[in-house]
C-alpha cells in the first residue's frame, strides 16, 4: 500500500522532558537575561524548541503540556496493556 520506512537509528530513543522543565525553561527565556540561543545550549536543547514550547503556553495558557497522555498502568484497559506486554516480548524476541 505505501513505502516501507526504516529508521535511521533504531536504538535512538525520543527525548521527553516534563512539564516543570519546559515551564522552566520558558521562564528563563521569557526574563531576557541571556540570548535563546546560549539558554538552549545550556540546558541541552534546541532553540526552536524553546519558542515552541513559549507559543504553547501562551495558545494553551492552564493546558499546555497536558502529558504523554498515556494512561497509568492500573487505568489501561485489560486488551491495551497485553497489546504492549506483547509488543515488549517481540521485541526481545528479536533483539
């Protein structure tokens, strides 16, 4: 049906930082005291991430940065958390 996709580097795992880092780092950028650019190097991330995560805020206000919107484990349906058991056992099947 469509093209195949390959990750370039499989083993690379997607960084997340939670909602006191971001609202954090949002602050800092927002008081002006040192140039985005040196705030991101700083804190080891992108700058245009930094803006998003401004513009997020201030479009969202109370609800920016809600979460993974994963459900905590006891909150999972029985037929969603065997799906995922099963996906982490292929997984080591594999590896």
């Amino acid at each position: 049906m469509g093209k195949e996709r390959t990750k370039v580097n499989a083993d690379r795992q997607r960084q997340r930082y939670n909602r006191e880092f971001k609202l954090e780092a949002v602050r800092f950028l927002e008081l002006g005291q040192k140039p985005a650019a040196q705030l991101a190097l700083e804190l080891g991330i992108h700058r245009n991430l930094l803006y998003k995560w401004q513009k997020d805020l201030q479009g969202k206000a109370g609800q920016a940065f809600p979460g993974q919107g994963r459900k905590p484990r006891h909150q999972q349906s029985e037929f969603a958390r065997l799906r995922a058991e099963l996906r982490k056992v292929a997984k080591s099947v594999t590896s």
